[in-house]
C-alpha cells in the first residue's frame, strides 16, 4: 500500500449525506476511494490546462513550407 495520509474535512451533512447514499448505489464502500480518485482527476487536469497554455502559448512558425 502507498504511503496514506489521514484527513479531516468539514462538509455540509446533508451534501455528505448525499454523496455517500450516491457511491453506495454504485456498490462503493470506501468513500474515500471515490474522493482520492476525484482529487488525481482534478489534478491531472491541472497539469492537461497549464501544458494546453504552454502549446499555445509558444509562436507559430512564420514561414510555411509546402510538400
């Protein structure tokens, strides 16, 4: 198992309360499974948005070449 850390959250009962009723629906009995999962997406799309920035960031090539 890698390396865990343990975590606290203040969240709004009912929201919670939803959320696990929801990933229990889906068979799922660890939330914080589903949560880890949630936070790596939203990190991976960081990392997608800032190398998309730095694509399109850079110049384009003024002279076009022809086959």
């Amino acid at each position: 198992m890698p390396d865990k850390v343990k975590t606290t959250i203040v969240i709004d009962k009912e929201l919670w309360n939803r959320f696990k009723a929801k990933i229990l629906e889906e068979g799922v009995e660890e939330a914080s499974h589903v949560i880890e999962e949630i936070i790596r997406e939203e990190v991976l799309k960081d990392y997608i948005v800032s190398a998309l920035r730095e694509l399109i960031s850079e110049e384009l090539p003024l002279e076009v070449k022809t086959r």
